[in-house]
C-alpha cells in the first residue's frame, strides 16, 4: 500500500511526510528543494485492538497471567510484532509514503520533472495533495503574506486543488488524444465493450482497472451532450471523458496544512472529490520529536499530550509547548494520522490480518506472538493471504483455520477485520 503526498512547494509535504515517517528529509522554505521521490513508512493504529488482548484475557483467567501492572511500560500488550509496535493493545501497521515532488503547472506537459512526477503518481494506490490552508505561498510555492480573511484565502486554496486535479485531467486527455480516432475506430464492431477495453488498454500504466474504468464511462455518460461517433468527438467531450476517468483513477484527499494560521472557516469552504482534513504537520513533527527525545509522552493522533521533563525545559520551550498544547486540543488532532488512517481503512477499505503457524497459541514458527499484521483489502482471500507470506506456503495451500473459531476455511475464504488465520500447505 502507497500512498503519494503531492501538493505544489512550500506546502509543507516534506514536513508531512518527516512527521509520519520520522526519516530525514530535507526540510527548506524555498522551491524544488525535494528533487527525488522519498519513500518512506508511516506506522498507523489498526483500528481494532491487537489480538493479543483476547489472549491475554485468557492467560488471565485460566491463571497464566497476573492482570496488567500499573508500570507496565506496553500497557498491557503481549505480541511481540516483527516490525512496528504495540501498545496498550494499540497495534501500529505500516503504509508507504512517498513524498512526489514537482508538481508545477505544466507538469503535464512534462514541464519541470513533469513526466517522473507523473509517473510516480501512476505508482501510488491513493494520493492526498498537501495544501496550504493558511495561503501563504502562491501557484508556484514562493511565500507570500497570509490571507487575512477566510473567503480569499478558500479561493486560493480551492485554486491549488483545482490545480492539480486540471493537471491530471490534461495528462490523462493527453494520453486519450494520442489515438483516439483510430483506436475506436478500431473497435467500433464491439460497441462500448470495445471502448471500455481500449481505455482500460490506454491507461493501464496508470493503475487503472477495467471496473474504474466502467465507472468513470457511466458518470461520462451521464454528463455528455455530444452526440457525434466516438472517433468524432471533439476535444471539450475528451476532456469531459478524461476527468471523469481521473476522479475514479486518482480520488485526490485533502490535507489542509498550516491549519495553525488559517482564517477561521476556510476548511468548510473547500470542495474536493476526496475526504478534506485540517492539519499541522510542523506541529506534528516537533510533537514527534520532543516524544522520541523523551521530553514529552505523546501518541501521534491524540489531542493532549503530557510533560515529562518539565524541570529541564527553557522559559522558552515551556512557552512553546503551551502553545501547541492550547492549538492541539482546540483541533482535536494535527490531523497527520487521521487522513493516512482514512485513507487508508474507509477510502481504500483495508483492514489488518494475523497469520500464525499455530492456531491455539497463536504464535509463529519460533514461538513469537502475532509476529506479523498485515494491511490487505477488505475481502482478501486466505490463499492470497498465503500467497503474501509466502509464495510456497500459497503454491502448497490446503486449507487455513481461523484462530478464534478453529474452524477450517477453504482458500476463497474472505478474510475480515482483526482474523487471526493458521495456514496449512503441502
Ligand atoms: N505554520 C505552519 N507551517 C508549516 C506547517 N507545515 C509545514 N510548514 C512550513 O512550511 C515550509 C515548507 O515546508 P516543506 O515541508 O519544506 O514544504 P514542501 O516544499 O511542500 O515539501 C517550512 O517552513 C515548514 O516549516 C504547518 O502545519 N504550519
Ligand atoms: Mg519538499
């Protein structure tokens, strides 16, 4: 799973994606300063609790167990996962980020490093464009001074995400015209079967599939006045078709950023075809860190967090923590893991699973609990599952056993939210 920050420069899509993945990128308040795609990894809460609450209960209550001490530094957590962590039976799985830079206008054109940020964005399972909420940067990303009233500042702020959305409507009509009339020529005989297949053939290097590529034709329809042969069409009814294909193939969610100094009411005011969320990514980067140096104990996605070395602290960082403190609880969140966690878990629909070797205590092969969490789409059925794990373990599969109802499954099973699964295989 991928997910590409996109957004003009200077909106704040490095300082995003440092907050969510705490890796060192560069950070400057000037243009073009990310020339290579990053890639990174953000750890979210799987939004049930691990399984390893159940098994603890149950070495509770048959005497195995004493119940959680009040200094127990995992809160009660007894897997031992691979990568990530858990705590408090909150249990953090991982998603890609890639921070694409190079969103200029004319990109498209394969103005700027147009057609490598086109093609990263072709890579990326969702995409949420960081913009700037507070207006302080023009189209191009050089700083301007902030919009001091809520309506101007919506416009230009609804401008940047107009702006991107245009960018991919155009690359995508760019790639329709290159043979349009000849290629539905070409398949007239099939009627709109032949269409669907030959958009689907044109824009499969775009991730597309032939069911977004059905649904984007049908909102097409709905929309379309031209009544010309498809290989007449002209090039307003092209474009028509090209952006309704990009909202099915590219959903863009929002990242309101810079939050902290947007006029009041502006976030309302917004309108896009993906989820819109307020957020403040520099906030969230110095929470991050001030929690991995240990000065404060804050959990990415709270709206408080505590103090814990008040006695070595300035008059100066003191002030500045109170400040993101009053701003924090006031927003509720910094809004960095709320949308990844949208994205991920509603817009995409992914849900996390626990394959183990052994169903009763639910550990691998070395005895480690609920070593792995996997991220997969709702639905996924348990030889796929197999088949992620290992490839042997999906050539040889047999049957799997669900870890909490012991019973066997056969490989369509459709895998659901938190399922601990024992496979079998030859
Ligand atoms: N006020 C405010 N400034 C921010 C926020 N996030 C980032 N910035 C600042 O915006 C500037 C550009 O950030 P950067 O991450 O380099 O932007 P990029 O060009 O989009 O990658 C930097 O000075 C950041 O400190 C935020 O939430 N609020
Ligand atoms: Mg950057």
């Amino acid at each position: 799973m991928k997910i590409g920050l996109v957004g003009k420069p200077n909106v704040g899509k490095s300082t995003f994606f440092s907050s969510a993945t705490l890796a060192k990128v560069d950070i400057a308040n000037y243009p073009f300063c990310t020339i290579e795609p990053n890639v990174g990894v953000a750890f979210i809460s799987a939004r049930l609790d691990c399984p390893c609450k159940e098994l603890r209960q149950r070495y509770e209550a048959d005497g195995r167990l004493a119940p959680i001490s009040l200094d127990d530094p995992r809160k009660g957590s007894i897997c031992q996962p691979r990568t990530g962590d858990c705590i408090g039976f909150k249990r953090l799985v991982p998603c890609y980020l890639v921070d694409v830079a190079g969103l200029v206008p004319g990109a498209s054109e394969g103005r700027g490093r147009g057609n490598a940020f086109l093609a990263d964005l072709s890579n990326c399972d969702a995409l949420i464009q960081v913009v700037d909420a507070a207006g302080t940067t023009d189209i191009e990303g050089n700083p301007k001074a902030v919009e001091q009233d809520s309506i101007a500042a919506a416009k230009s702020v609804q401008q940047e995400i107009d702006f991107l959305s245009k960018e991919l409507d155009n690359w995508i009509l760019g790639l329709l015209k290159e043979s349009w009339a000849r290629g539905v020529r070409r398949v007239q005989s099939e009627g709109e079967k032949g269409i669907l297949s030959f958009l689907h053939e044109k824009l499969t290097g775009l991730g597309s599939s032939i069911v977004l590529v059905t649904r984007g034709f049908e909102s097409f329809k709905q929309q379309n006045k031209d009544s010309s042969p498809p290989w007449d069409w002209s090039s307003e009814t092209l474009g028509l078709l090209a952006t309704c294909l990009r909202s099915e193939l590219f959903p863009i969610h929002i990242a309101a950023n810079k939050f902290d100094m947007s006029p009041e009411g502006v976030i309302a005011k917004l309108q896009a075809n993906g989820i819109i969320i307020p957020c403040m990514a520099d906030m969230e980067l110095a929470l991050m860190r001030a929690a991995s140096a240990g000065i404060i104990d804050y959990q990415s996605g709270k709206s408080t967090f505590e103090i814990l070395q008040q006695d070595n602290l300035n008059p100066k960082q003191n002030e500045a923590l109170e400040k993101m403190s009053q701003k924090l609880t006031s927003s509720g969140s910094t809004g960095v893991s709320d949308i990844i966690d949208k994205v991920l878990f509603d817009q995409l629909d992914h849900i996390v699973v626990y394959p183990v070797q052994d169903e009763g205590q639910w550990t691998d092969g070395d005895g480690k609990v609920l070593p792995d969490a996997f991220v997969v789409p709702v639905g996924l059925a348990a030889k796929e599952l197999a088949y992620m794990v290992h490839s042997d373990l999906g050539d040889g599969f047999i049957k799997g056993v669900d870890g909490r109802s012991r019973r066997a499954v056969g490989s369509d099973y459709q895998l659901s939210d938190g399922d601990v699964l024992k496979i079998h295989s030859k």
